[in-house]
C-alpha cells in the first residue's frame, strides 16, 4: 500500500471516530408522548376503563374453564336441562319467572311468558357458567361475573319494544302515540348530548337551587379557592352551645343535605335548636388540576374548622361527614388526634368509608393499570367529568338506573316525575385530576388509611388514636359505599364510644329519611373498647329494630354530648375577625356549571 493510500485510510478512521452518531428520528421519549397521546384517545372513548382488563378477565376464565372438565359438564347439562323446561313451559304456557322486571300482567301471558322464562334461565346460564374457577384470579372472576350481568341485563326481553308486552300495549292503546313522544324525547336528548348540556337539570325543572332547593336561610361567611362556608339562621331562641359542621362530599353538590324544606336535614337540625355550618365545595375547573387530597383538608376542613371556631368560640365542634366528606373527617381526625387537637365535640359519619379492602363493585375499576387510563383520560382538562363519574355509578344498577328509564322514556314516552334527588343528582360535579387520583391510589387501591400508612405532615395518621364518640351510618342497599365495608370502622377506631345505624334505603334516600316517610325503619347499636367484636351479621341479628326515621335518635344522640346549658343563638358570621357575611345562602359556588 502506497504512502498516500496510508494517509487516507488514516484520515478516513479519524473523521469516523469524529462523527457524531446519526440522530434517532424517534427516540424513547417521543415514544412515550405517542404512547399517552394514543392512551388518552382511547381512554376518552371508554371513558377511563381499561379495555385491557375486560380481555384479561375473558381469558383468565377461558383458560381456566378449558382445564374444568365438570364445570363444563354442569354448564351443558344446564343447557339441555333449561332447554327442556323452555319447551315444557312454551308447550303448558307457564307463567312468567318471580323476577321485579317481569310483574306486570303482559308477562303472564304466551308469548311473553316465554320470553321472560328463556332470559331467566340464560340469567342462571351466565351465572352458573360465571361463577368462580380454581385457579382464577378473584380480581378477574369479580370482573367477569359483572360484565357478564351487565350483558345480561342489557339483553332482557324488557328493554325491547316488540318483546315488552307493556310497550305493545301501550302502543295499541295510544295508536302509537307513545313511541311518537319517546322520538321526541330521544331527539331533544341528543340535541342537549350535541351542546353539551347532558347531566344538567332541565330548563323548567321544579326545583331551582335556592329558591325550591338549598334555600333554608343563612349566609355564606367565608370564600377561599375551593369553598364556601355557609352559616345557617337559627330558628330556636336558645341553641345547643356545640355547633354543627357538615362536610358533604365532593363528588356531588352539598345540598343533598338541604333539599326541599320538608325533607331538609340542615333545616331540620336547626329547627332542633342547632347551630349548624357547611362546606359548599367548589366545582373545580382545569385551573384546579393540581389541588391535592391534602389541600382539600387544609383548604376546606381545616379552614372551616378554623371559622366556625371563631364564630363561635370556645365550644368544640360536632363534626358530620358524608361519603367521601366522611372520610375525609376520618383523615382529619386521626391527624387531630395524633397531634393532640381536641376541638372535636364527636364525629359522625354518612355512608362514609374507612377501611377499603370491600368496597364493592366499584374496587373492579381500580388497580394500577385502570387508574392510568382513567389519569390519561383526566389529563386533556384536568379533571374527572361529572359525566363519568355519573356513568360509573349507573353502571352499578343498571336495571334501575339505565333500562327501566330507557323504556319508560323512549317506548312509553313518559317524561317521568321529576323529584328532588333526582334533580341534585343531574347537578354533578368535576374532580381535580390529582386528588381524585391520589384518594383512589391511596384509599381504595392501596388502603392507606386502614393499615396505618396515611401520612399527613410526613407522619402516619390511625383511626385508632381517634377518642370522641362516634355515630355511624350505613344504608342496606348501598352500592357506593356498601354497610359492611362502612361497618368496618370498628375494627380501626378502637377507643371511646361508637353508635351504628343500619337504615333502609341507599346511599342517597337512605340517608334523606326525613321523619314521617312512609316505610322507613332502622337498627341501632352501641359498643366501646371494652366490647366484645361482632362480624357484621352477627351485629345485625342482635340490633335493636326501630321503626321510622333515624334522625331523632342522631338528634339526641348530639344533644347528649353536648353541654346541658344552652344559650343564645350566636351572630352570623363576625365582621370584626374576617368573616362578615358575603352572600345569601347557598351561595356561588353551589350554581357553578
């Protein structure tokens, strides 16, 4: 090889060391952004449920039932079984199933009586073929069983036109007037789904936010980002010295406490010589994506602790939670107790979990995978839509909340009758993106609180530290906050008093069980430290039974822990300390859209 051949080869490795490395048109960090951008498309369109998860548990069973030689047995022997009855009860036009959706009359008549008889024994098909499989896991048998109910559900003869013998009926009667009027109704859905006015109240419904609801008199003393505390006006010449603070949950406006003044749990209390405060939360936007779990005890409990203390000052507090604002007051009691503040008159507690280990249906939309869709399906405004929120719920009754309306509105064009629940359910509220994510990571999948590793300060927090007494509502047909799982308080607060009701109704007409409501009755029980431990059923056989509503009791349950003396109803608000009154009640915040 020449000298010059030398040289170049020798210039030719330089300039190759020198070079920088060809540039990655698509490097790891742009890959993750087209990961969550395709991720939080997806999760818009399923509404932050995994689709993931619904294979995962369809596979799980498959495998399993693959390598379930008898169960597949039982699933086929079922089949020719239910198909035999099928052509014994087409053949001596046997009556409809005991089941609420086919009661009326149509159902008893052939075909419709068929009808009924095949969905039912498809029910127990799914059932039986559903049910758990050695080797599966628990989270993915749960999963299953509920999309499988859904499914069925969905497919009841009940929920078509032609094979509703009511829906015919009614077409017949009317001349078909009634699917004319359903179409109507349809359209002017879609038409408010179009400007997105879906899950508002209606333009001419009844019940109006501070005039027909949330209009028991009072004034809101206080405003900062995230609340308002309204003080109410007293109706009795003398009150209890120990005021009342309501901390309603967030995920819904606070006047599910003060509906229509007949069934008004504030009026009601004040009219039974209470001084009563509530947290109105706001109705967070996009700027309020980073408010935190901790922000909602400083910004909200704390700060209207901080108020009523000062309104009315020198009395401890009786203290009122419901469903997450429960919880929350579990939170910010524990850190009271731990850090020796003793402010706290006694804590009471609506449909409010502590321990989450069974939480219900609603823990099968909860583990890491899911949160991260439902983070990426928050993440575009910054907050949970209340039309989510509002879709996981209905999907817990479906029958009740999804089908039975359905048809009633769009085959039998009946507009329904408006009622004041209903109404405050259709006024839905938005969570924060990161405390909605922390208080499901922290609480319901992680359950932080009930195993002693919820920190506050930098420093864990337990029930267990928590001595006032306690007063504890559960409702039997709860499917939010299920009573067993609310029961489970008393394995966690273990010093002083608790009081357990266990009332009929659900997590909302459970709990607005105002006195003289037809067909209402309750249990009720006590237990201290020194009792002996009840499982939930066990407590339940042996609990008092008491007819009517459970308000009076609570009512003297508080007047019982407060002082004898009473005194004169203290002023509203107090200018002179920075809390003049800023607005009649309820307020701005409860209007917010």
């Amino acid at each position: 090889m020449s000298a010059k051949d030398k040289t170049a080869g020798s210039a030719s490795r330089a300039a190759s060391v020198d070079k920088p490395a060809r540039r990655r048109w698509f490097d790891a960090a742009l890959a993750e952004r087209v990961n969550e951008q395709a991720t939080r498309r997806l999760a818009g369109l399923t509404g932050g449920i995994a689709p993931a998860r619904v294979v995962e548990a369809y596979v799980d069973w498959l495998l399993n039932l693959a390598a379930s030689p008898g169960r597949m047995a039982e699933i086929v022997e079922s089949l020719l079984r239910d198909n035999g009855d099928l052509l014994r009860a087409a053949i001596g036009r046997a009556g409809a199933p005991d089941d609420p959706r086919y009661a009326g009359a149509g159902w008893q008549r052939w075909p419709f009586s068929l009808f009924a008889q095949a969905a039912a024994r498809r029910d127990q098909l799914i059932e039986l073929a559903t049910r758990p499989l050695p080797g599966m896991s628990r989270d993915n048998s749960d999963r299953l069983r509920f999309y499988a109910q859904l499914l069925a559900d969905a497919l009841s003869p009940a929920n078509l036109p032609l094979t509703n013998p009511e829906v015919i009926a009614e077409t017949r009667r009317s001349r078909g007037r009634n699917l004319v009027a359903g179409a109507r109704l349809a359209a002017g859905d879609v038409w408010r789904a179009v400007r997105g006015k879906t899950g508002e109240p209606a333009a001419d419904s009844p019940f109006v936010v501070g005039e027909t609801v949330a209009c028991t008199p009072g004034k809101v003393i206080y405003r900062n980002r995230l609340i308002e505390v309204i003080q109410y006006t007293p109706t009795t010449p003398t009150v209890h010295a120990e005021p009342v603070l309501m901390v309603p949950a967030w995920i819904m406006k606070y006047y599910i406490l003060d509906l229509q003044p007949q069934n008004s749990m504030i009026r009601w209390l004040v009219s039974r010589g209470h001084t009563v405060f509530s947290i109105s939360w706001k109705n967070p936007g996009p700027e309020d994506r980073d408010l935190t779990m901790e922000d909602y005890r400083s910004l909200g409990f704390l700060d209207a602790l901080k108020v009523v203390n000062t309104v009315v000052p020198a009395q401890k507090v009786h203290a009122v939670g419901y469903c997450v604002g429960g919880t929350l007051l579990s939170i910010c009691a524990a850190a009271m107790a731990r850090d020796g503040d003793d402010r706290l008159a006694s804590i009471t507690l609506f449909a409010a979990q502590t321990d989450f280990t069974e939480a219900g249906e609603l823990k099968l939309f909860i583990d890491e995978l899911s949160l991260y869709w439902l983070e990426q399906a928050m993440a575009k405004r910054g907050v949970l839509d209340s039309k989510q929120m509002g879709a996981a719920f209905a999907l817990l009754r479906p029958r009740d909340l999804i089908w039975s309306p359905l048809v009633a509105r769009y085959f039998l064009g009946k507009q329904g009758e408006a009622f004041d629940i209903m109404a405050w359910n259709a006024d839905g509220t938005r969570m924060p993106q990161r405390m909605h994510a922390d208080y499901l990571r922290q609480l319901y999948l992680d359950n932080e609180l009930a195993q002693g590793r919820y920190r506050i300060g930098g420093r864990s927090v337990s029930l267990g530290d928590v001595r006032v007494p306690l007063f504890v509502v559960g409702t039997v047909t709860d499917h939010v906050a299920p009573w067993r799982s609310v029961y489970k308080i008393r394995n966690l607060k273990r010093l002083g008093h608790t009081s357990f009701v266990l009332t009929t109704g659900g997590h909302n007409a459970g709990i607005v069980s105002e006195p003289g409501r037809p067909r209402r009755h309750f249990q009720f029980g006590s237990w201290d430290q020194d009792s002996a431990y009840q499982s939930p059923e066990e407590w339940q056989a042996g609990a008092e039974r008491r007819e009517g509503s459970w308000w009076p009791t609570w009512q003297e349950w508080l007047a019982e822990r407060s002082t004898p003396a009473v005194a004169e109803p203290p002023a509203i608000g107090n200018a002179a300390a920075g809390y003049p009154a800023l607005a009649a009640a309820p307020g701005d915040y409860v209007r917010q859209r």
